[in-house]
C-alpha cells in the first residue's frame, strides 16, 4: 500500500519525505493490520498512531484513508476536529499548561506565558531542537491542585513562575546527566 | 412518509401537505419564503446549520429549523413574528460579520445568496454594529489541481460537502478543524490521483450559495474581466 | 475460573463469600497495611514518591509492610492521603504524606507501633476510644456519602474488595428479578440524570425499551467541564459501581451493546476501567449467560478524542461512528434512533454509580435522600478559594452556603466570598445574595443557574468577574463545533467584547450587543453547548453590572486582575533594606535596588504575575497591586548608582 502511495508522488514530494517519517509511515502500515478496516475504527486507528508515533504525518493519513475506504479529506477534517490529534512531531518533552477554570482562577495562563518565555516559543510550538513542545490543555481534573501542568505524563501540581524554571532545569540536568553517561559508556567500550 | 394529507396554518394562512414532509419546502411550495443557505431539497437529513430558517411553532418553547421539522395535523406556524424576525436578523448579522465584503470583485456578485438574503431581511452586508471578524486565513486556498477556495467569503453552509458526497468520483471535499477555524478543506488533494477527475463535475461550485468555490479555470477568467474592466474605468474619466 | 452454580443470587453469594475471606485475610493480616491514594489527583500530589519513600524506609529499616494502591477520597486538600492498618489499631488516616513523612511514619510508627504521628493524622476510619474519628469534622459530617461510599477505601484494581462491600448484590437481585422490574424501581425513585439536564432515568429507559431492535446502552464518561472531575474519580476510585450501574441499565433496557467513552485526558481512568471488565467477565458478572440468567453482555471501552461537544448526546455518538463530533439536530432522539440508528441510551457516570444503591435499598429508600423533585445526592468538585477544596456529595437541596461555609471551610486566608460559579462554562455565576438557594435542578435552574455537572467554584474578592465571563466564553468558543451560525460565531463575539472589556477597551453600549447576542444565541443554538453558553455572560452582567462598568467607564478592575488595568508596585515604608525574596523570584527582572537599597518594580518589564507578592516575607509584605495603574503613587524611586549608570543598563 505505502510503495503504491510513494510510487503515484512526484520525485520532489517523494524528496520531502525524511528517513524518519518513511519509518513511522512503515511501521503505521504494518500496525494498521491489527485494526478492522471500517471507517467506525477511524479515531481508535487514529489515537494509536497518535500515541505511538507522536503526531499524523500526512501519508499515514492517506494510508489510514485507503485502510478503511474514505476519503483523505474525511480523515483529516475527523483529525483537525479533536484536540488530541498533532500533525508535525512533538517535542522530546512535551508541556501541557492546564487552564482548566481552578488553573485559571490561579493564574494558569501566568504559568503558560512563563514557559513561552523560558523555552522561547508560543503556545502549539516546538523549540527548533525539537526538545520542548508547549500546548495548552483544557481541564486535567486535577482541579484542587491548581495550577497544574503535565510534563510528559508526570502532573506537576500547584506550579508557580519559580517551580517553572525549575521543571525545564531537572529536564535539562536529567539530558546532561544522561549525555556525560553515554560519554562514559562510549570511552569505557572504546 | 405517509400518504396522509394533513392542514397546517402558516402565518394565518391554511395549507395542505404530505404529513411528516419537512416544513420549509413545504412553505416554499406555497409562496412563503423562508431564508437559508445550508438547506437543498434533495436533501434526507438537512443539517440545520444555518439557522436562517427558525420558525415559531404554537405549543413549542422555542423557536426551530423549519428545514428539519416535519408536518403534523394542526400545526400553526409564524415565520414572521417579531421575535423570529429578530432572530434572523442576528444570524444574518453574524454570518456577515466574518464576511470579506468585497462583493464588486467577487465572482458571485448578484447571484450571492447574501445578498438576496439582505434584501429579504433588509439587513445591510456590511454590519456596523459588530465588528469584523478577519478569519486567520489567506485570502485563496488553491492547492487544489482544479478547485480554489476562498475562505473569507464561505458561510460553512456544506452544501459542496454534501454534494460531492453524491458523487462517487473525484477528490472528496470535507469541512476541516473546528469552531471558528472551520473551513472547506482540500487536505491531500495534491496526493489524491482523483482529485483531477473534479474537472468534469464542478458541482460543488455550482451549489455554493456566496462564490467561495470556483474552478481555478473560471476564477481566472473571471479575474481577468474585472482587471479589463478596473482598467477601462481608469482610462475613461483622464 | 471455575464458576459456581444457582440461581444469580445464589451464585454471588458464592462469589461474595470468597471475597469476603480474600478481603478479611488481607485486614488480619499480621504485617501492617499501608494504603496510599492514587487517583490522578493523588499522583499529581507526589503519591507515587511517597510509595516510593515508604519502600526504601521499609527495606531501610528491615520493616516489613503491604503497600496498596487505593482511589481517591475526594479531600484533596489533604493529599497525598495515607490509611495505615497497623494491627491492635483501628485504621489512620493520615494526610499530606510525602516521602519525608512516610520514612517518619516508617521509623516511629510501622517499625514497633510505638508512635502513631498524630502530627499528620487526620483520624481514625472506624470508631475508636484514643483516636478522633472522622465522624468528629464537620466535611465528613455534614456529608452524605452514597455514591462515594467506597472511594478511596477500597481497591479500585481488586474486584474482591468491591464485592466483599455488597458489590453486584443489586446486579444479582435485577437478574432474578428481570429487567422490567430494575427499570420500574428506578422510575419509582426518580432518579434525574446526573450529567446536567436532569431528565429522569426511568423515563428515557422506557423509551428505548419500547423500540424493537438491538439496544445501546453507553456510559458517558466524557466529563470536559473544565473544574469538575467527579467523573474520573468515580471511574478510578470505584469502577466496579459504575459497571455494575451500566449491566444494570443494560439490563433495564434490555441492550445487546454497552459501552464506556472515556475522554482521553482520563488515561488512568480507562486503564482502570478495562481492568474492572476483565475481572468481572472472569466471574461470569460480565459476558455470556451473565450468572446463569441467561442475560449476555459484552461492554466495550472508547476512548474520546478530547472535544467538550462530545459530551452532547448526538455529538458522541458521532464521534462513536467516526466522524467529527458535530451534534445533529432531534428528534429522532438517541434513545428512539442513535448508534447505527439503534435505540441509544447514554447515561453519566454518576447517574450509573447510582443505580446499584437504588436497587440494593430500594426506590423509598431513595426519596428519603434530598428533595422531593431532586430525590438523592450531588457531588460536586468544590474548587478555588476554599479552604478545604476536593470533592463533596451531598443530598440535594442543602443550600449553597452550608455547602461552602460549614462542610468546606469557607473562603481560604478569611477573605470575603464574592461570587459561585457553579455547573462548569454552562452554568452561572452566583452573588452571595443567593446563597441560600437550593442545591437541586429546579431551584439552580431559577436563577439562571445550573446543577450541570457539578463544578463549583469559589470566588473571593480578587476574582474579576468580566474577566471570568470571559474565561469561560473562551472555553465554550474554543469547544464550538462551528456547525451552526449562532454557536460558531456568536459566542466568538462575545469573546471578543468581553476581551475587550477586560482591556480596558470595552464601549458601553457593547453591553446591550452582549445581551442581544446571548440571547439570541441561547434561543437560536442548535445544541445544548451553544444553548447554554451564555449563562456565564448573562449572570455576571446581572449580579455584576458595576464591575462591567468600572472596567468600561473607569478603565478599573474592581478585584485587581485584569493585568491590563492593574499595577504593581512596592511599597518603600514597608519594604525592608537588603531584602532580595522578590528579585530572585521575577521572571522577567523587572525589580531593581532603589538608592536607598530598597526595591521597585519596573513597570515596563513587569508582566504582572503576581509572584512578588507571594515571594514578600509576610513580616513585610510591602508590594502593592493597584487599578487603575495611574495610582501607582509617586515616591520618588531612584535605581541605585543611577548617577553613575544603572545596573538596568549593563
């Protein structure tokens, strides 16, 4: 299915196309086997490569729509609807700000524009290095521990500007920490 | 649908139809004119979207889409009370308000819906009450190999989705995000070989109430007929 | 699993009896028992590095003890929450227990019992003579617990645990008595649906029930309020009872397909929910031949894909099929024509969670809980100012102000209550005027307000009400389907004032477009999202004109929020010489040292967060928030070696 898809592209879209993505579309290809192939399984397919690979690159789009016989442009206006759903790759650490109405009463938004400030991009983005992502969440039911913010899966409760700076530094020391680690490793094996 | 016959009184007026038809073609048929953009008569499962075509119904709270409310024995319908009137009126406000306005260069300039409704409705196309609402989007959308789009004029009424839905050929349009970002999408219509069937249907350009579907063909032409024009003007006056 | 024999009754009989030893084994257990809460909110607290402190205390001190994972309890003021089971002690409860304090309670208590750490107890779960129980503060007190009972007490992971506490004994008792007769008593005791419109159970049940094909029966778990998480509380701290609630409507209305939609953002809910259905298919509650009765069920899970308008009937069940989650216009209602045109029934997960207690003690034993109308409990997620916030059920018709002042503390740091906005971005924002009304459908609905399902927040005096108003417009726009003219449009306008407003940009007579709109959309809407969305609106701009107008005509926020109209500065009597608390905790450096070696805040850098404030030592607490900014009194700041070049300039 992928080869046909690849083989009907133009040579400079089939360019456009990096290493990376071709292996998330191949590994998408063969995942979508698990799933029946009716248009009622499109948003359990569509949470699985969500959640797996991060984001729905536009051919696992096309795949998914040939998988289960609609169009692209259904698969896509059915994507664009949910929040859930994210069309370029995430960052290694993605940010949620939660601005539920408990994390707004507390300043919630306070918290979002520190993080913009700190890591240097809006809201939706992603840092250049593809390390951070920063979006805003609709309530996470953590409302007594207001505000709250999930990095990666972890809830950070009752965050403040300061308790901000601290969450990007114990990422950036964890990254540090690991990199003198494979440093170590690499001398120790060479 | 049964076969009955039933009596209905629309706005004093008596009239007969098929019990359970719809209320609006029903009206129509009858000369009494109710506005709306989303609806079409081949249409099982209007979408009540527009909400142009609210009527009151004796005996019900609220005001409903005549589109969609089927006939039964008895009924008394108003489509011109104050209250609908004033409905309309909002609706037709908002509608226009995320409006672009530029009726002398756009392609459906006096066969726009809008612009019957405004009459209808006496409402102005540009509303002065409410402020502009200036959709984050260009002004064409073209990345399709036949169609172009125009975000700023489109009412999201959805009849070119629901009749390109009727058609088993060419690139499947769809409504795209959500809320105020909604629009008419040709998501993947550059990796979509049937996307240049489209040039032998075009019916999707031909529903659209307001000219924010054209074949690029046609807009081309078109643009080129205002420019000849916009010139020809400034010749004349020097 | 080899399944007993009998009638259903007889059968779980069997099945509660060895759950009732697995359960009681457990709790004479001779090595301590250490329950941690781990509910979403509780792992949000640090749950998982308290567990984590008790192990290495444990292995530290060669102590040995059970670690169990339980739901929540809904205190979540006191969270991370610990029951510890030490033998010859009734069950403690222990509150704000971090890893520091579980490697206290390891060494003073578990070790040798020597030491129960009354500094971080709460009280005992059971009678006691030497310990307070929680019977003696008033948030247990004054609350009744009937869906609640068990959360947090329990396993939620061990199905055991909830039949061992007369779980599935009302599923047994509906399947020897039939569906008709479920479906009878809860018509009789009136239970109105939970998720916010209130429209009786029984009644909606009937309907489908009338309709001669294949029945759905789904379970609405697509809680979005944003400030309401009962939902997920439930389906984390007690799955069991909303399963045994839905096999039990399933039974009512004789379905062929159940089903839970859970919204994304609820991982642990869903996780603990799939657990929950293997389990009770192992016992036979769930599957084939269901106890013997000759009922089959099968009960899948779908996962939402985060989208508020999902929680409408008919826009879930779009989403179920596959599509954008656009509601349709009724009739046909879901329950006559919905999933795959089948006769659908969505219910809350609250009003499920209900139903085993109603059939257990039956329909008058439900109407002798809350009002006449509103017979039974509400829960609510009582957020914001309070001092004790977390989840409370109690019985329908207490009135808001016993709800907030005696069961929840009152406003937090004694300051005064301005407004409750209760029922999510659909409900309304309440005055302290009417803190006497009721709490149940009718009453709310009265003055404009709605149960919906069931956030409550407190205001004080800081809270700007335009600027909430415009909070919840935000969420509301933002979760617009954009399918019809009035929801997708009008409420982006009335965003759009309202933000205006909170600018200090607002026009007076934008106020009257506020109105007109709001009510044009709630007439005009084509589903209950956009029906209701104005209520935030339209109940500020009735109890709270005059903050409107202070914005609009003084360019002023009453409560000091609007960033736009307020000011910080720093009072230089008050400020103490040396004193850096404020520096190190700005964002964005706006505070510098004055000549005098006291502090001042740029204004030009300051973006108003609010974090100096709360960084002052409270001995000083000399930064001032003004509105307009113009107060912002003159004192003659001078930035230290201004003369020779300030430090702003290197």
């Amino acid at each position: 299915m992928l080869e046909q898809i690849l083989a009907s592209l133009d040579e400079s879209e089939r360019e456009a196309i990096d290493e990376e993505e071709l292996q998330v579309l191949e590994r998408v290809e063969s995942e979508l086997v698990t799933f029946p192939s009716e248009p009622s399984h499109l948003l359990p397919i569509l949470q699985h490569i969500q959640a797996r690979h991060g984001y729905l690159p536009k051919l696992a789009l096309r795949l998914v729509a040939d998988y289960v016989g609609v169009a692209i442009g259904k698969v896509y206006g059915i994507a664009t609807f949910y929040n859930q759903f994210r069309f370029n790759p995430p960052g290694r650490n993605p940010i949620k700000v939660c601005l539920g109405t408990a994390c707004h009463v507390k300043g919630g938004d306070i918290i979002l524009e520190n993080f913009e400030r700190r890591l240097g991009i809006r809201e939706g983005e992603t840092t250049a290095d593809r390390e951070y992502s920063l979006e805003r969440v609709a309530c996470i039911g953590c409302c007594a521990l207001a505000p709250a913010v999930v990095v990666g899966d972890k809830v950070e409760a009752y965050v403040t500007p300061s308790k901000v700076e601290g969450i990007i530094t114990e990422i950036e020391v964890r990254k540090e920490m690991a990199a003198r680690e494979q440093k170590k490793n690499e001398t120790a094996n060479g | 649908m049964s076969e009955k016959i039933v009596t209905i009184t629309v706005d004093g007026k008596k009239i007969t139809a098929p019990e359970g038809a719809w209320l609006l073609p029903v009206c129509l048929e009858h000369d009494i004119y109710i506005p709306s953009l989303c609806w079409l008569k081949e249409m099982d499962d209007p979408p009540a979207s527009c909400r142009l075509c609210l009527v009151e119904i004796e005996g019900l709270p609220e005001p409903v889409a005549s589109c969609r409310c089927p006939v039964r024995e008895g009924m008394v319908v108003r489509t011109n009370s104050d209250e609908i009137l004033k409905l309309r009126q909002v609706a037709f406000r908002l509608l226009v308000s995320t409006n672009d306005g530029h009726c002398n260069t756009c392609i459906a300039n006096r066969s726009c819906e809008l612009q019957q409704i405004a009459k209808f409705l006496h409402q102005p196309l540009r509303t002065k009450r409410l402020r502009h609402i200036d959709r984050d989007y260009p002004e064409i959308i073209d990345d399709h190999p036949v169609l172009m789009y125009e975000p700023k004029k489109c009412v999201l009424c959805g009849r070119c989705v629901y009749v390109c839905s009727q058609n088993e050929r060419g690139y499947k349009l769809d409504f795209a995000k959500r809320g105020m970002d909604t629009i008419i999408s040709f998501y993947g219509s550059d990796i979509d070989p049937a996307a240049k069937e489209c040039a032998d249907c075009l019916a999707c350009t031909e529903i659209c109430p307001v000219g924010a579907l054209s074949s690029k063909e046609k807009w081309r032409r078109f643009i080129a007929e205002v420019r000849l024009k916009q010139e020809q003007k400034k010749q004349k006056p020097s | 699993m080899k399944q007993p024999t009998g009638s259903p009754v007889e059968r779980l009989a069997v099945l509660g009896a060895a759950a009732g030893e697995a359960v009681e084994r457990l709790r004479q257990s001779p090595v301590p028992v250490i329950e941690v809460g781990c509910a979403t909110c509780g792992r949000a607290a640090g749950a998982l590095e308290t567990i984590a402190g008790f192990e290495e205390a444990l292995a530290a001190n060669g102590v040995e003890a059970e670690i169990r994972r339980v739901g929540c309890l809904g205190h979540c003021y006191a969270e991370p929450l610990v029951t510890i089971r030490y033998p010859g002690f009734p069950p403690l409860l222990y509150q704000k227990i971090g890893p520091g304090e579980a490697g206290i309670l390891v060494r003073s208590f578990l070790k040798d019992g020597s030491d129960p750490c009354y500094e971080y107890l709460i009280g005992a779960l059971e009678p006691d003579e030497n310990f307070p129980t929680l019977m003696d503060y008033p948030r247990y007190l004054f609350e009744k617990r009937v869906v609640m009972e068990q959360c947090g007490l329990i396993d939620p992971e061990d199905i055991d645990h909830y039949l061992a506490a007369g779980g599935y004994r009302a599923l047994a008792e509906g399947l020897e008595k039939g569906g008709e007769w479920v479906l009878e008593e809860v018509k009789a005791a009136n239970l109105r649906g939970r998720g916010g419109a209130g429209f009786p159970a029984g009644r909606k049940w009937e309907i489908a029930r009338s309709v001669d094909k294949t029945r759905v029966i789904i379970c609405n778990g697509d809680e979005g309020d944003p400030g309401a998480y009962m939902d997920r509380t439930l389906l984390e701290s007690n799955p069991h009872q909303v399963l045994e609630g839905l096999i039990l409507a399933a039974l009512a209305i004789g379905a062929g397909r159940a089903l839970f939609y859970i919204r994304a953002e609820y991982p642990l809910a869903v996780e603990i929910m799939e657990k929950a259905i293997a389990a009770a298919r192992e016992r036979n509650l769930l599957g084939e031949d269901i106890l013997g009765s000759g009922f089959t069920l099968e009960v899948g899970v779908f996962k939402g894909s985060g989208a508020f308008v999902c929680g409408e009937e008919t826009a879930l069940i779009s989403s179920l099929s596959g599509h954008r989650g656009m509601p349709r216009p009724r009739p046909p209602y879901p329950a006559v024509a919905g999933l795959d045109g089948l006769p659908t029934i969505i219910n809350n997960v609250k009003t499920l969670s209900t139903v085993p207690a109603i059939i257990r003690n039956g329909h008058q034993w439900f109407h002798e809980i809350g009002t006449e109308n509103s017979p039974g409990t509400a829960i609510f997620s009582v957020v914001g100012e309070v001092e004790y916030p977390g989840l409370v059920e109690v019985p329908m018709g207490v009135t808001l102000a016993h709800l907030v002042n005696d069961i929840c503390g009152g406003v937090k740091d004694g300051k005064a209550l301005k407004a409750v906005q209760i029922g999510g971005p659909s409900g309304g924002c309440l005055p302290v005027s009417l803190l006497d009304t009721e709490i149940d459908f009718d009453s709310l609905k009265k003055v404009g307000a709605m149960m919906g399902s069931g956030g409550l927040v407190i205001m004080n005096e800081d809270t700007c009400m335009v600027e909430v108003a415009r909070y919840f417009t935000d969420f509301t726009q933002g979760e617009s389907c954009g399918k019809c003219t009035f929801c997708r449009i009008g409420t982006h306008h009335l965003r759009e004032i309202l933000k205006s407003i909170t600018i200090g940009e607002g026009r007076i007579e934008e106020l009257e477009d506020l109105e007109e709109i709001s009510t044009s959309v709630i007439k005009g809407s084509l589903c209950s999202l956009g029906k209701t969305a104005p209520n935030p609106v339209l109940t500020t701009l009735r109890f709270f004109r005059d903050e409107y107008l202070a914005h609009i005509e003084e360019k002023r926020c009453p409560a000091r929020m609007c960033r736009n109209l307020t000011a910080f500065y720093i009072d230089l009597e008050a400020c103490a010489r040396g004193c850096d608390a404020c520096v190190a905790c700005c964002p964005t450096e706006a505070i510098f040292t004055t000549s005098n070696r006291k502090k001042a805040i740029d204004q030009e850098k300051c973006v108003k967060c609010g974090e100096c404030v709360y960084a002052c030592p409270p001995e000083y607490d000399a930064v001032r928030r003004v509105s307009p900014p113009e107060l912002i009194p003159d004192q003659g700041v001078q930035p230290l070696d201004s003369g020779a070049g300030s430090e702003k300039e290197q």
